[in-house]
C-alpha cells in the first residue's frame, strides 16, 4: 500500500489524536471533547465520525490516510459497564469507518506503545493510601516523575512538540509507534533526536 497519512486516536470523553504522513516536519496533534453524558452512547459516537470524515476530507488532497491506529481499550474490573460499552463504541467507529475507506485499521495495547515511547510500559509507581471503607491499602497518585501522562508530554517536549495537554501527547505516542513498525517509514524527529540535532 502505497504511505499515505497515519492517524492516531487515543479514545476517551477528550480524544486525543496525532496526524502525520511523508514529508512533514513533524505531527499535528491536539484533543477534543465528545459531546454526551455519561450515559450517552449515540451522540459521542456520531460526533467522532463526523470528525474522521474531516480529517478524511482535509487529508485527501494531499494523499489520503492509509492508516488509523488506536490504543486497545483496557476495561478495568471497576469501570462502570456504561463507560465500557462507550469506549468500545467509539473504537467500532472508528474500525467501521477505516472498513469504508479502504484503508488498515490497527489496535495498539497501551503498555506496548508506552515502552516504545517512554522506556517502559508499566511499573509506574503510585502512592498506598489506607482505604478505611475497603480495609485495606489501595492505589493512589502516581509518586514524582512517575504518572505516564506527564512523561508523554515530555517526551513530546523532547522532540519540540509542545503540548500541556496528555491527551494529544499519549496520541504522539501512539502515532510514533505505529509509524516504527510500517516499513521504510521515515520519523524525521528521530533522526533529529539520535543525530544530537535537538529540535
């Protein structure tokens, strides 16, 4: 298949997401909000579709998109099953319009990209708090220079992409590792970041 554009989502209420294809500097990347409320299923759904038709739209001048990849949805044993059942709502769109447009679909697992992008996919460690209802020590904030979130935004920093927002900088991520595994696909940043050329 001929390389074309790479788009990359990270799907939640706030999407984010991240576009590049040959030739650019660098990606593009930022978040959106679906709209909804917790119990909606419909609106958020259609709202993403609408937008992947504009980036459709915006992209195919310049050479289309050939592929949509983003992070496998991870369904802890608390989630709500509404908030379970949007999330896997939103990836079916996002399967289903990549089906239409005759191009490659792709699921990435979060600890996969999250190695390849930060160094390590898990392991980061998080504060014990006492949980006096539940008897018993339970998960709390992530220590200093641990929650993954933040080490996203700054490795987008190191590669001179500026963003405050994780959404867009776990995106990157996803992107950066979706376009390490097509084949002769060139990642100008890297070889900016290995060649000590900085930005």
């Amino acid at each position: 298949m001929k390389q074309a554009g790479v788009i990359a989502l990270d799907l939640a209420t706030t999407t984010g997401w991240a576009v590049h294809r040959p030739g650019m500097p660098r990606p593009f990347f930022d978040a959106f909000v679906l709209g909804g409320g917790p119990g909606s299923i419909g609106q958020p759904c259609s709202e993403l579709e609408a937008w992947l038709n504009e980036m459709w739209d915006a992209f195919e001048p310049a050479g289309g998109i050939s592929h949509f990849v983003f992070e496998a949805q991870h369904i802890a044993d608390n989630m709500n099953p509404q908030n379970a059942y949007r999330l896997i709502g939103l990836g079916a769109i996002v399967e289903k319009f990549a089906y239409e447009k005759k191009a490659l679909c792709y699921t990435c697992d979060i600890a996969t990209w999250r190695k390849h992008f930060l160094g390590r996919g898990s392991g980061f460690k998080r504060e014990k708090i006492w949980n006096e209802k539940k008897g018993k020590f339970v998960k709390g904030p992530y220590l200093p220079g641990e929650d993954p979130k933040e080490l996203a935004i700054q490795r987008c920093e190191q590669y001179g992409w500026h963003t405050d927002v994780h959404d867009a900088a776990e995106a990157c991520g996803i992107l950066d590792y979706m376009l390490s595994i097509i084949p002769d696909y060139h990642r100008p940043w890297r070889d900016r970041n290995l060649m000590g050329g900085g930005r």
